[in-house]
C-alpha cells in the first residue's frame, strides 16, 4: 500500500510541474503576444489597412 501511495505523489508533482510550466509559457506567450499587437508599428500597419478599405490616408511609414 506504502508503494502505491508513494507513486500517487510522485505522480502529483510530476503534475503539478508540468502545470506549473505550462502556466509560466502560457504567460510569457501572452505577454509577447500583448506588446507586439500594441506596438506602434501594428497600429500604423492597422491604420494603412484600415485607409486602403476606407480610402483615407493613414499614416506614412516611417
């Protein structure tokens, strides 16, 4: 029985790793992903999408 209880928790911080891991990834991920679509080179490119659909002039890259 001491065996099986052993492997239980073995297997729980192997779990808890692997969430913990994934977690820290899935927020570095969405940190990146958060300061580059809010950069001033997405917004500039999103305006002169936006004035070829609307035909207004956007800003003029740099």
């Amino acid at each position: 029985m001491a065996d099986l209880e052993e492997r239980a928790v073995r297997r729980d911080r192997r779990f808890l790793v692997r969430l913990i891991v994934l977690l820290a990834l899935g927020i570095a991920v969405g940190l990146f992903l958060a300061s580059k679509l809010t950069s001033p080179e997405t917004a500039d490119c999103a305006a002169r999408g936006f004035g070829t659909v609307t035909e207004t002039p956007g800003p003029q890259p740099r």
